[in-house]
C-alpha cells in the first residue's frame, strides 16, 4: 500500500513538474522570440534613418552638380548631373520599398516622390534654358528651393514616425518582457513550492541517497588513485624491476652451474656476484625512486610562505661538486620571495632541473645554466588547466640550458614514470626525476612544461600560483 502510494506520488510530481518545465520552455521561446523581433526592429529603424540620410545626401549632390553645369555647361559637368538624378532616383524608392515592406509611410514616401520628380523637373529645365534671364534663374532657384525644403520636410515627417514606432516597439518590448518576467517567475516560484514540499516527503530518502551518493563517489575517487598508482607500479614491476631480477637469477643459475663444475672458476662467480650486485642496486635504486614518488603525492604542505631564491641558492650549494666537476655556470635572476610552497618539494623539483642540466650537456660545452621569473595572468598561458582553473596570476619561472636538447615530439614522454630518451649506458638515472617534477607542481597547482631545439638545449617552464 504504501509502495502504491509513493508511486502515485511520484506520478503526480513528474506530470507537475513536466507541465511547469513545459510552460517554462514556452515562456522562455515567446520571450526570446520577443526579443530578436526587437532586434529586427532596431535594424529597421537604423536602415529608415540611413536611407533617409541617404537620399539628402543625393539631392544636395544633384543639386550641386546642376548648378555646376548652369555655370561651366561641360560634358563632364552634364555627365555627373546625370549620373546624380540616377542614384536620387534609385535612393528614394529603396526608401519606398522599404517603408512598403515594414508598412508604415507609404503616403509620405509618395508624396516625396512627386516632390524630388518636380525637384529634378525644375532642375531639367533650367538646364536646358540658355536664354533665361537672371530674374527666372532666380524664380526657378526659388521654387526649387521651397521643393527641397518640402523634401527635407517629408524626410523629416519619415523619420518622426520612424522614432514613434520605435518607441512604441521598445514599449511593447518591455510589456512583454515584463508579461514574460512575470510567467517565468510564477513557474520558478510554483516548482520552487512542489520542490519545498516535496522535499518533507522524501525528506528521509533523499538524505540517505545523498549519504550513500557520497560514500560510493568518495571510494571511487579512492579506487582510481589506487588504480593509477597501481598501473604505475605494475608498469615498473613488470619491466625496470624484473629486468634486475632477470639478471640476478641469470647469474644465480650461471653461479650454480660453474660450482657443479669439477674445477671452480672463482673469477668467473666473482664476476657474476658483481653482475648480481649491480642488478640488486638498480633494483634498490628503482624502489628507493618509487617511494621517493609516493612521498611526494602524499606529503606536502603548502600553508607557508617560503623565499624561493633562498631555495635556489641552497640546492645550487648542494650541487657544489657536480657543478665544480661539468665546469657550469648557473645565472639566477630574479625570484619570489614570498611564495606558498613546500620548502623540500621545491629543493627537490629544481634540483632535479639544475642536475638534468648539467647531467645532459653537450660534449666539450660548458653547461650554462639561466633562472628567470616573471609574474603572468592566466589569460597570457596555453595550459588549458591552468586557464580553466580559478587561480589568475601566476609565477612563470623559467630554466633554460644549453645541452643536448631534445624532438619535442617526445615532450609528453619525458614526464611519464620510468621513461626515458636516453639509454642508461650514456646517462645514469632512472627516469623518474621529470615525473617527480610534474608532481610537485601538481602538488601546488601548477604545471610544467617543456621547449627544445634538439642539440641546442632546452627550456623548462613551471606554473605556480602567486598565491
């Protein structure tokens, strides 16, 4: 019984709530509608003044060009005239046609054509009077005169009911703004009711579906982290740590074998446990980098303010050897000096630049090492994140060498976990110090990113919010 009635319930909501959506939509299309018909009008209404305009600017032109020929009696001067009692012409009936077609001023649209057709009459005959006598000239430029201002007046008149029935659009407009203002508020205000009342109804239920909803996206959020983490580790297990471990049973099976042998070849195990302990290192050094990665994504604390030049300058201290030994030179430029970051995160992420630097200079080039920054607004960055995210200003710190480089094609590999450009016979490392990289600046929420001409050093960019 109670099932029927919640069902029968939820019947009635879903109807109500589709015939309230329903009349939403319509109000919401008749105003719309309303609105780009008042768009339309107002293009008619600017079209009615420039035509208008339009067609004084021809009569002052013919008229011009009427006197001139009076005066010269060229060809040219006859040729212009002409061409000028064409577009008058042409000028006024698109007035015509126009006012025709949005049906209003027709009377006064006819009237101006008889009176610029009686303008270009008069004009026409005092043209072709060569004998008339100044007395006339001056009668006739009178009457043409009182023809113009009688144009300029209809014109006049045009425009004038032009701005009345634009006032009266923009009146109506508003009326059924208002109309449309008042639909849509009753429906907002009847569902926000059904909402209300529905809400004690199932007041129980939609409080357990919402605990239940957070429960399950909160264990999905947690099962994909461990997911990716997975995928990482799985990746590392399944190639970089079984590599190692290859080897080392290899050389155990070789071991086992010389030690059946009659004549044991002590140099030969001894060379197969240092093969074995090599194996074990990479593997120690593989793991170590792995927690080293975990760390990262999981202790960090970026309430403080910290100097980063102050950090720059300890990591270049660390790297005291390594750069004495390459014979490099690190330029720092200006830095912040107050930045919210995690002080060992930061030491970590350019001190792995700083040693990528150095590590993969050119052969018989010094390595020089330039940090620059400069403060940036989110709309000057590419990085869809970052333009996307509600931070708006940014440090741009920028680290650039004069190495090896690198084919920017391989620009998105250089960040993946474990992946590397280089074999481990030309430059140590696992390939896992850019991945750190990323992370950190993740950690902060920020970005990374990377430019390279190969052979001719490369540049790396980090993002980090100001604040």
């Amino acid at each position: 019984m109670i099932k029927g009635r919640k069902s029968s319930y939820y019947n009635y909501f879903l109807m109500l709530s589709l015939a309230l959506i329903a009349g939403y939509f319509f109000t919401s299309l008749i105003f719309l509608n309303r609105t780009s018909k008042s768009g339309k009008q107002a293009e008619q209404f600017g079209m009615t003044v420039e035509k208008t305009n339009s067609v004084i600017q021809q009569i002052t032109q013919l008229e011009t060009s009427s006197y001139s020929y009076v005066i010269t009696k060229t060809k040219e001067s006859e040729a212009i005239y002409m061409h000028k009692k064409e577009r008058l012409i042409k000028y006024a009936k698109k007035l015509g046609d126009h006012c025709s077609a949005h049906h209003f001023a027709n009377h006064e649209t006819e009237k101006l054509n008889r009176l610029i057709s009686q303008r270009i009459a008069t004009l026409d005959n005092m043209m072709v009077q060569d004998s008339m006598t100044t007395e006339m000239q001056m009668q006739q430029m009178s009457f043409g005169n009182e023809t113009t201002m009688a144009i300029l007046n209809t014109l006049k008149k045009i425009r004038a009911m032009n701005t009345e029935m634009r006032e009266k659009s923009q009146k109506d407009a508003e009326m059924s703004n208002r109309n449309a203002m008042v639909l849509l508020t009753l429906f907002g205000a009847v569902m926000l009711l059904i909402v209300f009342i529905s809400f004690f109804k199932m007041r129980k239920e939609i409080l357990r579906n919402e605990r239940y909803l957070k429960e399950i996206n909160q264990i999905n959020l947690e099962l994909s982290s461990m997911n990716e983490n997975l995928e990482n580790f799985a990746f590392v297990a399944s190639h970089d740590l079984n590599e190692p471990l290859r080897k080392i049973k290899t050389f155990g099976d070789l071991i086992e074998i010389e030690l059946a042998n009659e004549k044991v070849d002590h140099n030969t195990i001894v060379s197969h446990v240092n093969r074995m302990q090599a194996a074990s290192s990479r593997m120690q050094e593989l793991i170590e980098d792995l927690l080293s990665y975990s760390r990262i994504s999981r202790q960090f604390d970026i309430v403080k303010q910290i100097n980063l030049k102050e950090v720059v300058n300890t990591v270049i201290s660390d790297l005291e050897v390594s750069i004495k030994e390459n014979n490099a030179i690190v330029n720092i430029h200006e830095l912040p000096t107050a930045i919210n970051a995690d002080q060992i995160q930061m030491r970590q992420l350019f001190q792995n630049l700083i040693s990528n630097a150095i590590k993969f200079k050119n052969v018989d080039v010094d390595p020089i090492i330039e940090i620059h920054s400069e403060r940036v607004n989110s709309n000057q960055i590419e990085i869809e994140e970052l333009v996307n995210s509600d931070i708006q200003n940014y440090w741009k710190i920028s680290i650039a060498d004069n190495g090896i480089g690198f084919d920017e094609k391989y620009v998105d590999k250089i960040f993946a976990v474990f992946q590397r450009l280089h074999g481990r016979s030309a430059y140590e490392g696992t390939g896992i110090g850019l991945s750190i990289c990323k992370k950190i600046t993740e950690n902060h929420k920020g970005s990374i990113s990377a430019h390279s001409v190969e052979g001719k050093g490369a540049t790396f960019v980090i993002y980090l919010p100001v604040n």
